[in-house]
C-alpha cells in the first residue's frame, strides 16, 4: 500500500489549515445563505449519483459498484487515475483533485482537471450526507464542514490496490436509502456516453437485490467520418439494442468534440421511430428534439445540469447534431440491406415527422428556439435529392425527384 511521501503530506496540511480558515469564514450567519445554495442546486437531490459516475468516467474507470444499506452508501470504482495535492493557487495546471473536492466553489485551475471541473457537482451529496470519506492507493480521508480534509490511517476492507472507494454515511437513514435506491434503480442509458465506464453494479442491501447496467459493443464500422457502432445497453434487465453515430466537430471557441446520435431498434428489428428520445450531456437533461433520435454532446449547461444555455456554444452544438442524425440515415438504410432488411421504408415519415413536410417545398420549419427539429428536417429535405432514402413499390430505394410522395 502506497504511503504518502514528505512533500504531500505537508501540501495536505497546508490545505487542510486553508480550508479550516475558510470554513470558519463561511460559517459566519452573514453568509448561510450563500454557502447553502451548493448543495440544492439540483431539483433532484439524488443527482450525486451521476456526479459521481462522471467522476469514474474521468478516472479511466471501467467498472463501479454501489453498496446501498439502511444507513450508508458505499461507492467504487477502478480507474487508473488517482488523488493528487498541489498547492492551493488558481495559478496551478493541473489543480489537485483533493483541492477541487475540498474547494467550496470551483475555480479557474479546476477546468484543467478533469475530476476537479465536477467539483461544484460533488457538493450534491451533502443533501444525504455530512462526512463523507474517501480511500484512495495514497489518500485516505474523510471530509466534514464540507470542504476540510483530514487524513486517516486505516484502509477500507472492501478496497482492493488500484481501487477508489467512497463512503457516505446517510442523514435522514431509511429516507435517504429509499431515495438514492429509487435513482439508481431508475438510471437509463448511464453507460451509453461515457469515455470508459461499461459496466454499474448496484448491490441494494435494503431491497435484498442487485441490479447491473453495462453495455455491450457488438458490431462497429466507419464510414466517411463518421463512426458507428452497434450496442446492446442492459439497464437492469432491461434490454435495448440501437446504432449509435459517431462524429468529431469542430466548435469555434473549444476546438474539436465528438457527438453522438443514436437509433434504436424494436425487438422484431425494426426501427423504432414512435418514442421520442431525450438529449445527453453524458447523463439526461430535460430537454428533446422531439423525434425519435436519441443525442449528445458535451453541451454546456445550466448550473443545475439539467438545461442547455443558450448560447452559441451550444446552438453550433444543435446544428451539427441535427447534420449527423440526417447523415447516419443512409448508414442505417445500408446497414439493414446488409441484414436483408429494409429498415428505411414509409417510417422514414416519422422519423422526420410528416406534419412539417410540404409536397412542394419540402420540409419547413420556422423555429427560432435552441432546441429546433428545423435544422434536421431541412438536411434531411437536401438529403433526399442526394442519397436514395425513399423505398419504392419495387423494394428499391430511389431519391426524391423519382418518388410520388402524397
């Protein structure tokens, strides 16, 4: 077991003295009211829990584990990158992951670590706990006021080399068990775009049951610049099985990022172009396109991570999205070809809803929103004089100008 060596240990002590004078600055009644406000951003208190797969995520992890009593939640995970301490300056690349998780707010220095940029999120789990402790390969700690770290000596006995563990001993016991039980239980499609993580266990000591949510890759391919691949995702038995389309964009501002749609399939195989699929930020927002697709990009959002701002960052981001979803339908027709299937054939009117078409002009949408189907639905009408998507009386696909539409 790794211990830590001069230099850590005063740079912990250092910022443990640091964030001891902060706590007492900010526990002055003046200033309740501000400090409050970090922990209940989120109208889902339960909204740690994809913190903390995010967290995993940037860690390298490939699998977690929840461990859910009436009375504590255990979490861990085995990503490659571990806690680190630096010195306690905005001027530091990169900031130490101890700093970002014991900061009260994040700062500039955070956004070069990628565990530090989620500090702000990790302030979620004080709605279920007071002390929450961390066992790392060189760190073991616990933290109280919600930013003062203290160093511990004992490992934990569920903790394995290369393992992080995380421990958090529950307000409110049974409440509090039920609730995070319920947003566990519930998660949907949390694998689907992350970097790393493929596998969640869930162990739920409380209900006597154990779910897995994982992913399973079982066909990729390329073409052009576009990846795609095709998954089975298990939500806890739940079983959905679709393509997912690939693409790196550039974005002015940030540079490149891949996004990502997806389409999902009925259990006969067919698409299925009736339910209407969300937009990701890695986990789910509250906001649709409202067609069948489901989407993500690394969005920026509201401080509550469940709404997209409305900037130009992220209309750029809507913009490329609705380009590769139109994009990816002549990989879909040429996918169910090669499984003797037409998979495109009169739903392709669902897919890009019927109601906006004009048989003269084409598809029309005037949309001045940030989430808008008109970018999608006006390259999909450009699509169609390029690329054979409409299926004639004959089994063939033809292009626009040799179909009848009505």
């Amino acid at each position: 077991m790794s211990t830590l060596n001069a230099q850590e240990n005063y740079l912990f002590q250092e910022l443990r003295k640091k964030r001891m004078n902060q706590a007492d600055v900010l526990g002055d009644f003046t200033l309740k009211s501000l400090t409050s406000g970090t922990s209940d951003i989120y109208p889902d208190p339960a909204h740690f829990v994809y913190e903390l797969l995010q967290n995993a995520d940037d860690a390298e992890a490939t699998e977690v584990s929840f461990y859910l009593t009436n009375d504590t939640l255990i979490f861990k995970h085995n990503g490659s990158i571990h806690f680190t301490i630096t010195e306690d300056r905005e001027d530091v690349r990169p900031w130490g992951h101890i700093n970002a998780i014991t900061a009260y707010f994040p700062s500039k220095a955070a956004e070069s670590n990628r565990i530090g940029k989620f500090g702000l999120g990790f302030k979620s789990v004080y709605n279920y706990t007071d002390t929450p402790t961390i066992y790392d390969d060189k760190f073991k700690f616990y933290i109280e006021r919600r930013m003062v770290p203290s160093l511990i000596e004992k490992d934990h006995p569920m903790r394995h080399e290369g393992e992080t563990l995380f421990v958090f001993p529950l307000k409110n016991k049974q409440e509090s068990a039920s609730e995070i039980s319920k947003k566990i239980s519930s998660l949907e499609y949390a694998t689907l775009f992350l970097n790393h993580l493929k596998k969640i266990t869930f162990e739920d000591r409380v209900n006597n049951e154990t779910k897995l949510f994982d992913k399973t890759v079982h066909y990729t391919g390329t073409k052009g610049d576009i990846q795609y691949e095709e998954l089975l995702i298990n939500d806890a038995g739940v079983l959905k099985m679709l393509l997912l389309f690939k693409r790196k964009v550039s974005i002015p501002d940030i540079g490149d990022q891949e996004i990502s749609v997806g389409y999902f399939f009925n259990n006969d195989g067919t698409l299925d172009v009736q339910t209407e699929r969300g937009i990701y930020c890695f986990f789910p927002t509250k906001e649709s396109f409202d067609l069948c697709f489901i989407s993500h990009a690394p969005f920026l959002l509201t401080n509550n991570r469940q709404n997209l701002n409305d900037n130009k960052i992220n209309r750029d981001f809507i913009i490329e999205l609705s380009k590769l979803a139109a994009d990816a339908l002549p990989l879909l027709r040429d996918y169910g070809i090669e499984k003797g299937q037409n998979l495109l054939d009169d739903n392709l009117f669902y897919i890009a809803p019927y109601h906006y078409y004009d048989t003269h002009r084409g598809y029309v949408v005037y949309d001045e929103n940030l989430i808008t189907a008109k970018y999608f639905l006006n390259y999909i009408k450009n699509l169609l004089y390029s690329e054979p998507l409409l299926l004639s009386t004959t089994g063939k696909y033809v292009l626009r100008k040799n179909a009848y539409v009505f």
